[in-house]
C-alpha cells in the first residue's frame, strides 16, 4: 500500500470549514484505493500567529518540510484584524511568500474552468460563454516585483517614498515558460504568452525567452498579447484562450480577473509546484464575513485536492472522478448561499452538505 504524507493547513476565516470537506474527500478515496493519506495538521496565517507569534511557525514548517505535498486552506481576516498583526508578519508576507520560497513553487496553474453545468454562475452572456470556458493559466510565482527588494524612507525632499524592484533572469523565466509549453502539448498546442514589452524591459526578455523555448516547441502556435488586452479579451472572447503564460504580477491580477468571468474566485482551485514539492489551495480569499456560518463553496478546495491527487499522487482516473462528481451536484441544481442567491433556481445546501453530496457521487 501506498502511503502519502499531506500537511493540512486549514488557515483563516472560512479555511477550516472548506477544508473539513476536503478530509471527507481524502478519506473516501483513501477507503476504496490502495493507498494512505497521512494528513499532518498545522497551523498557518494569521490565526497562526494569534496562537504562536508567528505566521508560519516552526512546528509548520518541520510538518510541510516532511509531506509529500501540500494542502492549504485560506488566510487572512478583515482589515481592522489584520491591523493587529505586524505588517512583516501578515499572513501573505509572513506565512506565504515564505512558503513560496522554502519549496521553490515557481509554477502557479489556475484552471479557469466553466462547463455547461457552471455556465449559470458566470456573468458572461451565453453567447460569448459558448459551449464553455476552459483556460489553464500559468504564472511565475517566486519572482518578479513581489519577491524583489525592497526600500522606504524619508527622501531629501522630506517625502515618504517606497521603492520595489522587479527583477527577472532568463532562468527564472525559462523554468516557468517551458512548463507552460509542455501544458500547451498536452492540450491544443496553443500558448498566449502575456506581456508589456510597449513599456516593461521586463517584458522583453520574457517575450525574448519565449520566442527562444519555442524552438524546442514547434507544433505549438504562440500568441503575444499585451496584458490590458488580454484582462479585454478575457471578458469579451475568452474562447480564444487555451494555455496563458505571464510572469506573477500580472498571473495575480488576471487570474482573480479569470474567476470573476467565471462568476467566483469560488470556483478556481490552483496548484503551486516546485521542483521537489507542491501545495495546492483555493485562488479565493478567507472571507471573514461568512467565516462559521457554514455557508462557504468548498468547490475550490476540493477542486486543489483533484490537483493534488494527479499532479503530486499520480492518481489521474480519482482526480477526473472528483471533478465529474463535483458538476454533478451542481448539474443536480445544489449550490451553497456564497454562489447563488435566493430566488436562483437552485436548491441552497450548507457548505457540509455540498461535501456530503460530492463523496456521495463519487
């Protein structure tokens, strides 16, 4: 029997619900496979650092450092909350980006994914939705202007200022851009590489290493969008996009960008992968609104474990079954309050109930 070690970190707001979904799931699986999933807890963000003084505490890092992939849940609270926390050790810069950087995640995958039994969800008119969306979207995720150095002060003027490098090198971008090609392989050798050459030097060495890889590559066609156009694009064609690739900033923006034409960030699960380890999460936020309420779409974070379990576990034919059995209880008409409203022509579920409904399809 094969046995696999997963750190579980539930994290903040509405983390801890979607994630107990996602166990029911592990352990469902886990009884009709040959195989083990030892879930290792622990705890991350901002409740993490309520209860130990730090984000990403030692005890987590050893348990993440031990698992053979990574499941993580949301962070973050409201503003007026995280004001308690100081500023270096908020959940994104204190638990997160640090993460990113242990274990080397420098390729993001978002799957912007709506098939007709989802097409409801999307503010899109169904004529441009079409027979559906399915975009998988490849960002740089450990360089670039967030991982850059960083300055403030007082200048000679007496201004405050703040100064943040973006910095690239070709390998960081190559790394990145081949991954995206060898998606583009698999899918319809079709690749969009994201840009602002017009303006960004950074932009030009990574359209530079693209038209470099694609010799490696040429059965696939590659097509240069500059990113204004492409966040247009995304909104009124989205059918024309099949792999993306751009470096992190604008993987960031485009991709939260991606799960409004979906409807919901709700609806987006990721997966981060490094060399030698990966985690997978939900794209959403923690929503403290709703935290507790049983309300939250687990969508996203079962979503990341059928990531999980073909990406890291090999487990390809459980992964495709999760996602059927997940647009079933959809296609059933079943959604949670935090997707749909009253009056929306579905059957409202609380967020346990949704998890029950997909373990009892799969």
């Amino acid at each position: 029997m094969t046995e696999y070690k997963i750190a579980l970190l539930a994290g903040d707001g509405i983390g801890p619900e979607i994630m107990k979904q996602a166990v029911k799931v592990l352990k469902f699986i886990e009884n009709r496979n040959d195989v083990t999933f030892q879930l290792m807890p622990g705890a991350f963000g901002a409740s993490a650092w309520f209860e130990t003084g730090k984000s990403f505490p030692e005890e987590t890092i050893a348990i993440c450092d031990q698992a053979d992939a990574i499941l993580k849940g949301t962070i973050g609270l409201s503003h007026d909350e995280s004001k308690k926390i100081p500023v270096d050790e908020q959940p994104e810069r204190g638990a997160l980006l640090p993460m990113r950087k242990r274990y080397d995640t420098f390729a993001n995958f978002r799957p912007v994914f709506l098939p007709p039994t989802l097409s409801h969800f999307s503010p899109l008119k169904p004529e441009v939705i079409g027979d559906g969306i399915d975009i998988m979207i490849i960002r740089e995720l450990v360089g670039g202007i967030y991982f850059g150095e960083k300055e403030t002060g007082i200048n000679e003027q007496g201004l405050r200022y703040v100064k943040e490098v973006l910095e690239y090198d070709e390998a960081l971008i190559k790394r990145t851009v081949d991954v995206a090609f060898e998606i583009a392989m698999k899918r319809s050798k079709k690749l969009h590489n994201i840009h602002k050459s017009n303006v960004l030097k950074s932009s030009i060495l990574w359209t530079d290493v693209i038209e470099e890889s694609s010799k490696d590559f040429p059965e696939v066609e590659v097509h240069h969008m500059l990113v204004d156009a492409a966040a247009t694009h995304l909104c009124l064609n989205p059918g024309q996009f099949d792999v993306m690739v751009m470096e992190n900033m604008f993987g960031d923006i485009l991709s939260d960008q991606a799960g409004g034409i979906l409807g919901s960030l709700g609806l987006m699960p990721s997966a981060c992968m490094g060399p030698e380890k990966a985690y997978y999460e939900p794209s959403h936020g923690s929503a403290p609104d709703i935290a507790g309420k049983n309300i939250a779409n687990p969508y996203s974070m079962i979503g990341s474990v059928a990531m999980m379990l073909e990406m890291s576990f090999g487990m390809s034919e459980e992964a495709s079954n999760l996602w059927k059995a997940m647009e079933s209880v959809f296609a059933a008409g079943y959604s949670t309050a935090d997707l749909s409203k009253p009056g929306a022509n579905v059957t409202m579920v609380n967020t346990d109930e949704f998890g029950d409904r997909v373990v009892a399809s799969l």
